[in-house]
C-alpha cells in the first residue's frame, strides 16, 4: 500500500510540473513592448499616431507582494487639426504574476491597489474581467481561441473583441496597448496595435527576422493616420471609401454592433465601391493597412 502511494505522489508530482510547464509565464525582466496608437476624427477634426515602448523599470513593494514597474521611455507624436497627444513618458504602473492562478496584476499609477490584469484560464465564452474592461460598457467576452508562434513557441491566444480586433495572447499580453482598456465596439475610439515584442534583446513577436528598437528618442518621422471618407454616409446603398492621400491599405471589414463582421474583403489604396445591400443600422468600417494598423470609420445605413 505504500508503494502505491509513493507512486501516486510521484505522479501527481510529475503532473503538476507537467501542468505548470504548459503555462508560459509572463516576463518580469528584459522585455519591451511598441505600440502604436492612432487616433482619426479628433475634436475638430484630425488624425494622430503616437508610438512608444513600454518597458520594465525597478521592483517596488506594495502592501505584502513586491511588483515590477512599467515605464514609457518616450513618445512619438504627430497630429493635425484638433488631435492632441494622450499618451506620456513616465509611470505605468506596476505588475506581478501568480503562475499558479496564471494570472497578472496591476496597480494603476495613483493606486495602492491591485486590479486583476490578465486572466490566461479564460474559456470560449468566458466574460473578460478586471482593469482591460471600461465600466461604462458591456464586457468583452472569449469569441475564440487559438495559437499564435512567438519566437519559437506557439502560444495560447484569445479573441476577446472583433470591432478592434483585440487578443490576448499568453506570456505577451494584449495587442491593444498592454494595459489599454477595451473601447468595446464604441465607434471613433482610438486603434492601439502592437507593433513587436522583444524579450532578452530578441525580436519574439510578430516577426523575429524584423528589429524592434526601444523607443527612447525620436528615430524617424511619424506619418499621421491617414484620412478616409465614406460616400455618402448615411448610405441608402452603394457607398465609396476615398482617400485625402495614397496609402497601403489591404483589408476592409464592415462590423455591425454586435460586433459581427457583415464585409470582409481585400483592397489596395484606390477608392473603393460597395455595391453590396446591408440592413438599415449603424456600423463601423475598418481599414487595415500593410502594418496591420487598423483605422475605423462610422457608417450609417438608411432603410
């Protein structure tokens, strides 16, 4: 009878390794993130791109847990007409993981206390919970969830919003600004994308074969998001996407409020026709560029 529990005890104890091996943790040292944010239609019109990095600074201590602080080194930015810079240098916050819970922690700059930050234990369908989600507005939940290579391991990814194409992905975080909320599938809200993730001085994520440099002074000039019109809008039917200015767009998507994708199709940078009918409503119109920086419009469709 001993033996036998000897043997369960190692394997449940083999288990467990097993278990916490197939959570890849998330960093806590040598590691940055570059974002860019873009903002269109701005109070009296506009656009602006901001990019930055947000990287790791000391420990800090904090009530009985000991964090690691989050810092922005510096910001690029470009705007015209009433677009205006949101995001600075400086504090972040700061962060601690529980990979048991396989969960991460933040406390907001200003705050003594901890808001859950990511939950990688979420299920298709799970409610998205805690500092991402803006209290105004209807939680995200799980739509779907797969894998995604970073350096060369797959890791785990949720689809939490399909409006601003947002995942979280496992040992990276999320690809709308790290520690952005959710605009929800709010119309005009700003477009966070992640640019790359370097760990250990190493490009991990999208492309390894491409540079990720820390952002901590200006390295080229910041082109404004481009600007795009449709026409007519309100639409009766046929509507067509114009540009001020060529740029490399390769996608459109027409989202309802749902946040169901009702168009997808690939385009390049010429004006682009819809021919198609949809339903009387209020949708939101994304172009995607050759960066994968996504850019919304509202459109409105009359019966």
């Amino acid at each position: 009878m001993k033996k036998l529990i000897c043997i369960a005890a190692v394997l449940l104890t083999v288990l467990a390794s097993a278990q916490d091996r197939s959570y890849l943790a998330f960093p806590e040292s040598d590691a940055w993130w570059n974002f860019e944010r873009s903002q269109g239609m701005c109070f009296m019109g506009g656009f602006s791109t901001e990019r930055y990095s947000i990287t790791f600074g000391g420990d800090t201590v904090i009530g009985n847990f000991t964090y690691r602080s989050l810092r922005i080194p510096y910001v690029e930015f470009s705007g015209s007409g009433g677009c205006t810079q949101s995001i600075f240098p400086g504090y972040a916050g700061a962060i601690r993981q529980d990979t048991g819970l396989r969960k991460v922690f933040i406390v907001p700059p200003g705050s003594n206390g901890e808001v859950l930050l990511y939950d990688f234990t979420l299920e298709a369908g799970d409610t998205v919970r805690g500092y991402l989600q803006r209290e105004i507005d209807t939680p995200d939940t799980v739509i779907s969830i797969d894998s995604v290579l970073v350096g060369d391991q797959f890791h785990k990814r949720w689809l939490i919003n399909s409006c601003y194409e947002i995942y979280l992905i496992e040992g990276i975080g999320s690809t709308y600004g790290l520690i952005e909320s959710s605009p929800g599938c709010m119309t005009d809200w700003a477009s966070y994308s992640l640019d790359c993730y370097s760990q250990q001085g190493e490009v991990q994520y999208p492309d390894p074969l491409t540079g990720c440099p820390l952002l901590t002074t200006v390295s080229k000039p910041v082109t404004a998001s481009p600007a795009f019109r449709i026409c007519p809008n309100p639409a009766s039917g046929s509507f067509t996407v114009e540009f001020s200015e060529p740029f490399s767009f390769r996608e459109l998507r027409i989202t309802d409020m749902a946040g169901t994708a009702v168009c997808t199709t690939m385009i390049g940078n010429q004006p682009y026709s819809f021919t198609g009918k949809l339903p009387a409503g209020l949708y939101i119109l994304t172009l995607k560029d050759d960066k994968n920086r996504a850019f919304h419009q509202k459109l409105i469709v009359n019966p």
